[in-house]
C-alpha cells in the first residue's frame, strides 16, 4: 500500500475520534435566546446583580458537569425573594413548559405579565401552556389580551396564532 493514501486513512481516523469525543452540550436555544433577549428590554427593572445572578443560572443550564438541578433552585431562590424578576419568572416558565409543568408555566408567565405587560412573547408562551392544560377559552382569552398589549409584528404574530387557534 502507499504511504499517501495509509496517512490519509490514519488521518481521518484520528480526526473521527477527536470529534467523536469533543465534549457535547445540550441545547437549551428557546431558553437562552428568550431570557438574554427579554433581560436586556427589561435589566432597568432588576438589579444588576440579581440579572447576573440569573444568567449564571441559565449559563449553568447548559453546562454538563454540574446537575440542572442546582441551576433551578438557585432560580427559584431568585423567583422568591425578588418576585417581580422578570428573567427569573420567565425561565422558571420556559423550564415548566420543557417539562410538562403547565400550571406551573401559567403561573410564572402571569407573575412575568405583572411585571412586563406589553411582552408578545409571554403572551405566546401563556397561551401554549393554558392549550396544553386544554384550556383553549383562556388560550383564546390570553391571546386577545396579548394583541391588545402589543403592536407590530409581535402582535401580528398573536393574531395568527389566534386565527390559528380559531380554526382548530
């Protein structure tokens, strides 16, 4: 055999094993985008530090070494003693929806709504879990009240997914 195509063989190989091995971590996108973005729109209403503390929570989320477990008490310790933390709430409701915790959900997304009344995106979320508890009239209700609140493409997108709603 050549040496050209042993090396490249052996190459390969090794490339396979270096990336099959790379450390892997699980993707929480929904989560991570929704709360970094919708902190940064509302980080004046929360101290610095609290916010900081929130993010190393979601951080934490995603990094495999330490229990997921850890990073959610920490949250609800956050949600407790600050009950008007909007970062905090909404990713409490984001996990509960990851685990079919609907009432959970609606109860974090209405303590986020308290604090944050024109976000589209809570309003969106709300309704899935008020749907997922076979609660479409609050759904519809959640919805309406959204559209209400919002404006632009955010409402835009409530309304067709209010029609969508309508129609099923």
């Amino acid at each position: 055999m050549k040496k050209g195509p042993a090396i490249l063989l052996i190459a390969g190989a090794a490339l396979l094993v270096t990336v099959y091995f790379l450390p892997v971590t699980p993707e929480v996108p929904a989560l991570e985008e929704a709360v970094s973005s919708e902190t940064e729109e509302h980080a004046s209403h929360d101290h610095e530090d609290v916010e900081a503390q929130v993010q190393a929570a979601v951080e934490s989320l995603s990094d495999t070494t330490k229990p997921p477990m850890q990073a959610i008490l920490k949250l609800r310790q956050i949600a407790e003693e600050h009950p008007e933390n909007f970062s905090a709430n909404l990713t409490l409701g984001l996990l509960s929806m990851r685990t079919a915790q609907y009432e959970n959900a609606v109860m974090r997304f209405e303590k986020v709504l308290v604090v944050a009344p024109h976000n589209a995106d809570t309003y969106g979320f709300l309704a899935q879990a008020h749907q997922a508890l076979g609660q479409t009239d609050k759904a519809r209700e959640t919805l309406e009240r959204g559209i209400g609140q919002t404006g632009g493409e955010k409402k835009a997108q409530l309304e067709k997914t209010l029609i969508e709603l309508n129609n099923n």
